[in-house]
C-alpha cells in the first residue's frame, strides 16, 4: 500500500526511502548486511517523526486531519461496534451516505452510533460524497437519534466533513433547515450523546452531529466554523495564506480546549492517527467508554440540563 506523506513529512520521506533501498539491497547481496544501517535510519525517522507532530502548526494539523489514511467512520464502527446493523435512509427522500449510522454494541452496551465516512478510494469516494452530507443525510440523523431516545439508548457521533454539500440540490430540499434541526435534536436529546471529532469537522455540517453531552476530539484533528481556505477567500479574499487563516481561526485541538469548545483531547499514537489506526481506534473507544460511564445514571432531565450548561458555557468563556 502507498504511503501518503504531507509536505513536512518530506525529510522523513527521504529516509524511509533510503531505508527501502538498503533494504533491497540487503536482500539482493547478503541478508543483514546492512541490519544497523537500517535500524539506525529507522530510529531516526522515528525520531524525527515524533519531533514534527509534537510541534505542528494549525495549517499541519489541519493537513493531518485531512489525511487519507486516517481512521474513518467505517474503521471505528468495524473496530469499535460490535453486532453493527447500518440502518439506512431518512424515510422521506432517499439514503445519504456522506452520513452513516445503525445500531450495535459498544463494549457490551447497546448503542446508537452514527458518523461522516468519506471514502477512501475513487470509488467510495464518490460513494459517499466526499463526506458531504445532503439534507437527508442529517434526516437519517435525526431519525437515529428519535430511535435512541425512544429506547433510551445512548448515541456515539464520530465528526469528520469539511461541511454539508452546497450544491443547489441540497439547497432546494432544504439542507441549512436540515442541519438547524439535526443540531436542535442534538441539543434536546434525553439520552446521553457522546461526540468525538476524529479528523476535520468543517462548518455546520459538523455541528448537526457534533452537539453531545460531551464533544472530545483527537489530538491532530480541527474543529471550525469554516475551512482556512474558504476564511481566507470569503474574509480576506485570499490576501492571506490558508496557513495564516487556520491560525487565526484557532481551530486546534488545544485551542478548542483552553475555549471550552471540547471537552476533552484524544491523545495519538507519535505520527498521527494513521500511523497506527489500530492504537488510535482503542485511545477513542477507552475515551468514549469512560465518558459513557459518567453520564450513565443521569436522567433526561438531568442529561438535557447538562448540556444546556455545557453549551451556555462557551458563550461566557468567550466573553471573559
């Protein structure tokens, strides 16, 4: 399989090259001939590769939540849900599949579970929009989390789109209605909903999923009420580089966090979720299970009220 490097990730790049060559070469002359080279070149792309991700700028960790190869709603639903039933269609147009949802267990517990897939080929790519959702995407939502609550079983979003679909089609069936309601469903729910933001959550087409009882997000991920590229066009009519937009914007995990816009940070393994996906779906399934644990016992009218607070709260904190 490909690996798909980002633009600072070149340096590493070229070693790893180097470290397939010897490889190579290892193997066409004398087996372990080269076996300390290698290592030692091992060694230092991982070093290397852990100094770059401890310090990424928004702009790269913007680039890194969009990453190809990270976990997507198909992985944390195959690793996480077990007995997973997709339910599929909003019952009143058609099935959406930039948004997808169903039924299963998490870790033993009954759970209604929904998320933004993207594709990850041509194929699914198209299949599901690229991620963005059409108005009956956040139908089927608001029709999952109407049978959460009915059952009084607890919903899991995983939040990664760069925003709805703009075309007019979605516009005519009412896509900005379909997301204010989705949101609205969110924010009422009597059960608890536990939002995790996994790469890019873009605009309110993250936000129609993303209003839980609690909003954790991983580590290289973003959050933000408009990509750098459309602030940068739409505000400073591209006079600024996307860089300096996702900057100002302060769309990191840890800039959300010090704004009380999440809640908590997923840690990822040292190289990004899609350096190890493996050890990325068990951080967010440890993360979500703990949150689950703490909200378990409210009832609704407690579960709605802390919310409300939750929420009421970063209207403040902005105003302090």
């Amino acid at each position: 399989m490909a690996v798909h490097y980002l633009e600072f990730e070149r340096p590493i790049a070229d070693i790893e090259a180097k470290i397939e060559e010897l490889s190579k070469l290892s193997e066409a002359a004398d087996p372990g001939a080269f076996d300390v080279e290698i290592e030692a070149l091992r060694a230092r792309a991982q070093e290397m590769r852990r100094e770059a991700y401890s310090n990424l700028d928004a702009w790269q960790k913007t680039q890194v939540s969009r990453h190809p190869d990270r976990p997507h709603f198909v992985d944390y639903a195959q690793g996480l849900i077990d007995e997973f039933v997709e339910l599929r269609g909003d019952r009143k147009f058609a099935d959406d599949q930039a948004i997808m949802g169903g039924l299963g267990r998490f870790r033993g517990r009954p759970v209604v579970v929904m998320g933004n897939e993207k594709g990850r080929d041509t194929v699914t790519r198209v299949k599901h929009n690229f991620g963005y959702a059409r108005p009956e995407g956040y139908r089927k939502a608001i029709r999952l989390m109407e049978m959460a609550e009915r059952f009084n079983l607890p919903v899991i979003s995983f939040v990664d789109t760069t925003a709805a679909y703009p075309g007019v089609a979605s516009e005519e069936r009412g896509v900005a209605e379909a997301i204010a309601r989705s949101t609205e469903k969110s924010l009422m729910l009597g059960v608890p909903m536990v939002a995790v933001v996994t790469g890019e959550g873009g605009s309110g087409g993250a936000l129609g999923i993303a209003c839980g009882s609690r909003v954790l997000i991983l580590e290289h991920a973003v959050y933000s009420v408009i990509p750098p590229e459309g602030a940068n066009s739409i505000l400073w009519r591209g006079a600024r580089t996307p860089g300096e937009a996702a900057k100002a914007l302060k769309i990191t995990a840890q800039d959300l966090l010090g704004m009380k816009i999440v809640d908590r940070i997923i840690p990822e393994p040292p190289g990004g979720a899609h350096s190890d996906p493996d050890a990325a779906l068990k951080a967010v399934g440890d993360a979500v299970e703990e949150e689950l644990k703490a909200l378990e016992n409210l009832t609704p009218d407690e579960i709605r009220k802390q919310r409300a607070e939750r929420f009421y709260a970063i209207g403040r904190a902005g105003l302090q």
